[in-house]
C-alpha cells in the first residue's frame, strides 16, 4: 500500500494505517505491500501486519550539485547543509567534486539543518519529489523478485525519485510519537534469498529496478536440505530479474557426501536440479581430485560432470 498523495506529516499516515488495520481485524490481517515493476515481471515487498510490524511512508525534497563535503555527520552539496543519522542511505564510494542528489526532509531540521534522506549520484533523470517506504518486521519483511525468487528480512526500506530501489537488511525501525519522526536503524545481517530448496544466506541486499540486478553482499552461507544436505559459502551473490538468473560470486564452495566443489562462480538452476561451475573449478573426494573450467554440479546428490577441460588425480584402491 503506498499513499496517493504527498503527507507532509507522516504521522497522519500512520494513524490511517491503524485505523485500517483495526477494521481489517475482523476480517483478515492486513498486510500493508509495496510493488515495484519492471517490464513484465514485479518485485513485491510486504509485511505481517501482526504486533511489531511497521509500515512508514514519508516524502521529501530533491536536490542536485556538487558533493562538498561528506562526514558521518553532516552533508554539504551546492552550498547547501544536511545532517545525517545512520538512517540516512549514502551510496558507497562518493567523493567530493562529485555530481549528486540529495532527497531530504525540509521538515524535520536539528541546530538549523534539514535531515538527508538520501544521498547518491546524479543521474540523467530527475523525479520531482522523493518517496521513501519503509517496512519493518520482527518476523522477516517478505520480498518476492518475479516468480522464482524469494527474499527476507528484518528491514526494508523502498525508495522512489528518479529512481526505484529496495534495501533489504537486518536492522529496526520504530516511530517515535513524541518527535514526531521515524527512527531507522538498519544493520548488516539476517538477509535470506531462497529460490526452490537453496538457502542463501548474507549481510544485506539492494534492488534496482531500472537494471532489474540484486546484489546480496558477502560472506554467504548456501545451505540445501534433501537426502545429501548441501552447504557451501560465497563472496556475493548476483540476481537478474530479466534472465531469471542466480549467480554466486566470488570464493565459490560447496560440500556435500564426502565432496567439496570450488570455483571463481556458480550458476544455480534450481529447476533444472544442477548448478553450473566456472573458473578454476576443482571437485575432490575420497577418490580423488577433478578438475574444469566448466562443470555441471548435480544439486541432489553432489555428482559432477566436467563439461570442459577436464583435467583429474585419482587414487587406487
């Protein structure tokens, strides 16, 4: 649910969720989403609507220019001032003489400063206004990416102005009444991507919608259940949300009945039953040691099948 106006006074919006949310109880729980599309396909995020969910909508400025001065604190861009609190969304990497936008909050200032909402660089296009979501849930904010891949945690937080994006993290949020204004603290951690029976688990995520990519950020614990669980680690793992395809990035490696797989990425086909391996790929067991560039990996049962310069040492009996 997203409001159809700006509310200048977030509060409003959260009494007319409640208020929603009381009529709902004698029906059904009410489960405030938020939707993002891209072409055909829908990124959908929601949460439970029971005890300790939190669903916060707020509007703010836009501003473009010259990145000035950049602490944990304070944000000088076109001569202009903003503080920040760990709230405050910082694309990684800026540095000074940068061109950059600035969404902010006019209405809520401390010692004369407007609040940054966020701050990253510019791009061509420019929204008029900026919207931020966010959604908070002891039990895991829901996210689904297309028809194939699940996501979840604590805290999302869902931005809108000149472009769409969806953060994903551990984390907390809560509205403070007697400010008036949100507390958003998100954290890494806690972040699970599922697609079929493999768990992937990492430190945060982030969406965007205008390539349709999700970056799940390292280290990564992969684990499958089944007859020969599976678990393995990663450094990152990569989502395309046109192709409908999941990669894992970086320090590749999974072990399952006695066997343990490496390689530089990984192709998961869950579907299909098998992930394809690339890069330096090495699979040993008792019997011994193969390896490939290019290797089809069997998730059920562990079996690999090389696929391109095979190369191996094997023990005898």
């Amino acid at each position: 649910m997203t409001p159809s106006r700006p509310w200048r006074h977030p509060q409003k919006l959260l009494l007319v969720l409640a208020a929603l949310f009381l009529l709902a109880l004698a029906q059904e729980v009410f489960r405030p989403q938020v939707e993002l599309t891209r072409k055909e396909k829908k990124v959908v995020a929601w949460v439970s609507g029971e005890e300790g969910s939190l669903f916060y909508a707020d509007y703010g400025d836009l501003l473009v220019g010259e990145l000035e001065s950049l602490s944990s604190e304070r944000v000088q861009v076109g001569g202009r001032a903003f503080f920040r609190d760990p709230g405050s969304v910082v694309e990684e990497g800026l540095g000074v003489g940068e061109r950059v936008e600035v969404a902010y909050n006019p209405d809520w200032e401390k010692e004369g400063l407007p609040y940054l909402m966020r701050l990253r660089r510019a791009g061509a296009g420019k929204g008029e206004r900026y919207l931020r979501l966010v959604l908070f849930d002891p039990r895991g904010v829901e996210v689904r990416l297309g028809e194939e891949v699940e996501a979840k945690g604590p805290l999302a937080v869902v931005e809108r102005g000149g472009v769409e994006e969806l953060y994903l993290s551990g984390g907390e949020a809560q509205y403070l009444e007697e400010e008036g204004r949100l507390d958003l603290r998100p954290a890494p951690g806690k972040v699970a991507v599922v697609q079929g029976q493999v768990r992937v688990e990492g430190q945060r995520l982030r969406y965007q919608n205008d390539t349709g990519e999700a970056l799940l950020a390292g280290p990564l614990e992969v684990r499958r259940e089944g007859e020969k669980p599976l678990t393995g680690k990663a450094g990152s793992l990569r989502y395309l949300l046109d192709e409908d395809r999941l990669w894992l990035l970086g320090g590749v490696e999974l072990t399952q009945g006695g066997r343990t797989t490496k390689a530089e990425r990984a192709l998961l086909r869950e579907k299909e039953g098998y992930a394809y391996l690339y890069g330096g790929v090495e699979s040993r067991d008792e019997k011994g040691l193969v390896r490939g560039e290019r290797v089809r990996y069997a998730l059920k049962s562990g079996e690999v099948v090389v696929l391109g310069q095979v190369r191996g040492e094997f023990r005898g009996d």
